[in-house]
C-alpha cells in the first residue's frame, strides 16, 4: 500500500506532538545519531524527496540513509526508467525477499527488456548535470536534515562512466559515503571506485551465511575491506544476529573504525523473522548503548520491516522505533 503526503501528514500528526513539528529536528539522542532509511522503511519507494522530509520532520529525524530514487525523481529521471528497489541490474536483493530465496529466472525477452532499459536509463543519468541536485540538498539542509548516505541499488552491474556519476550524485548532495548491497566478488572493482572518489562505501548484510557471494558471515566484510580502505561495513544487527546466532556487539567494538553505519531492527534467532521492537532476540538496546559508552560517531539507521499490527499505520511504528531509540539511551 501506499500513502499520499496528506495522508502521511494526517498519520504522523495523529502519531506524533505537533510542538515536535514547529522546530528543525535533533534526532542524537544521548550522544547517538540516530537516523532511518528511506523510503524504504516508509513502505513507499515511489515517495517524493518532499514526502519523505516531511515524514522525517514529523518524526524528529535529522540524519538518513536515502536512496537514489526520490534524487533522480527530481532530476527528472522518466519514470519507466526508474529501477526497482533489491537491486535492478545484477545487485543482491533486500528485505524479507532476500531470506525468502529470491525471483524466478529471467526470460531472454526480459533479459533483453531489461537491458535496453538499462541503457537508457545510462545515457539519461550521464546526461544529468550536477547543478541540478543544489537545489534538492539546500531545501534538505535548510530544514536541518543533511543527507549523510546516499544508497544505490544495482550499482555493481553499472559501466564505470554510470559508477562515477553514483558517487559524484552522492558528493552533490553532500554524503559522506554511498551504501549498496552486492555480491562480495564484486567489491574489489568497486572500492577502487572508492579510492578514486575518495568516499566510503558501506556493504549491508542479509542473514545468509552459506553463500560466498552473500555478505551474512563476519568474514565477508573483511574480505571486502582488504581490497580497499573505503570499503567498509553497513551492519544490520537484525540479520547478522538471525543468520550468525551470536550478538553484533564483539564486532562492531572490532570493526567501529570500518563501519559507516548500522541499520536497527529486531528479529528472532535461528533465521526468525522481523517482530516489533523489544519482541525479538536481537540486542538493540545493548548496540545502542555501546555507541553511547564508545562514543561512535556513525548513524544508527531505523530500518523498518516487521508487518504494520492491524489498527496501526507505518508512521505510528516508525515513531514508535524512534521512541525505543530515545528510551534506550535515556538510561
């Protein structure tokens, strides 16, 4: 399902005190920089840049990892050449589908569909000059919401021309590291895109620890960041916990120099699935609570995906995860 920016508005105000509306948003809670991934956890991929500030005001965010979708909107991007979220051409799928064993193969018309509309969306995206974004990032920043992560999905089966137009969008809108999720054996070409535009690149994991391609095992990471220093680690807890059996804690005290951000959900052990916060076997409260004793400085990043209760909307559960943010580090 999804939502209109009114009826985002009427939910999130139902949600939400409207004072927490009427200045910029502060969402370091205790030290912590807490932060969100949209539109993702909006449950709305075809959400506006506009939609999805405004869902960040009414929620009290001020950091996010954003996707490129809602970016290129903007840019003027047609929209049959907008790809899809889960990677597009090539890159690992996210979500519940990644743990669900993924899409039935492709027919070669498809392939062949696919293809030339990768190629059009190639020649649009090299065609697109970087003044255009000042606009999108000073209305961001000037309601104090910088954008510190840009995520592309389908990154690693782009042409080199097409992977430097990614991270020169992600400088223009004044990120300080990309995000995707790609098959390890393909970050050794990446991170030497990373060397060259001298900006980080955070891998985030699923909770598959059979494949060599899927980052699940801790070991994947490593193997990413010998191939460059600004390959680094997007943790998500939740599937790292379900997939390993063994708390995140250990290595991000380890790896917290190599990790550009973490993302925050709750899941039950032994591959169980999402649940409400505070319902599941992953330990939010004590990741949290670390940052705030180390003093990290990365983004904790709100990654909603456990089922909307009936009765409920993806606002009121958005507000409640920032809530157990705050109640988290209040202690």
């Amino acid at each position: 399902m999804t939502y209109t920016r009114r009826a985002l508005g009427k939910m999130a105000l139902a949600a939400l005190p409207v004072a927490k509306l009427m200045a910029k948003p502060n969402s370091k809670f205790g030290g912590v920089q807490i932060g969100i991934n949209m539109p993702y956890s909006m449950r709305n991929m075809s959400a506006s840049g506009d939609e999805i500030l405004d869902a960040m005001l009414q929620l009290g965010l001020n950091a996010i990892e954003l996707r490129s979708q809602p970016v290129e909107a903007f840019l003027g991007v047609p929209a049959n050449l907008v790809p899809a979220r889960g990677g597009g051409r090539g890159g690992a799928r996210g979500g519940e589908g990644a743990q669900k064993g993924g899409r039935a193969p492709l027919t070669s018309e498809q392939e062949a569909a696919q293809r030339a509309k990768a190629g059009e969306l190639r020649k649009w995206r090299l065609a697109v000059s970087m003044e255009k974004v000042k606009p999108f990032r000073k209305k961001w920043e000037d309601q104090g919401v910088p954008i510190e992560i840009v995520k592309f999905d389908g990154i690693d089966a782009m042409a080199d021309d097409e992977v430097d137009y990614c991270f020169d969008l992600a400088k223009a809108l004044g990120a300080t590291a990309i995000s995707c999720e790609i098959p390890l054996s393909r970050t050794k070409r990446l991170g030497a895109f990373g060397d060259k535009h001298k900006m980080r690149i955070g891998y985030h994991g699923h909770a598959d620890v059979t494949s060599p391609e899927a980052f699940g095992r801790p070991e994947s990471w490593e193997t990413a960041m010998s191939y460059s220093k600004y390959n680094c680690i997007n943790l998500d807890i939740g599937h790292f916990f379900a997939g390993n059996g063994f708390s995140p804690v250990e290595y991000i005290k380890k790896h917290h120099d190599r990790i550009t951000h973490i993302h925050l959900k709750d899941r039950k052990r032994n591959n169980g699935p999402n649940v409400p916060w505070g319902q599941g076997d992953t330990p939010v409260k004590e990741v949290l609570r670390l940052m705030q004793t180390e003093k990290y400085k990365f983004q904790a990043t709100i990654e909603q995906e456990y089922p909307v209760p009936e009765g409920s909307n993806i606002m009121a559960e958005l507000a409640k995860c920032v809530q157990f943010c705050k109640d988290a580090l209040s202690g």
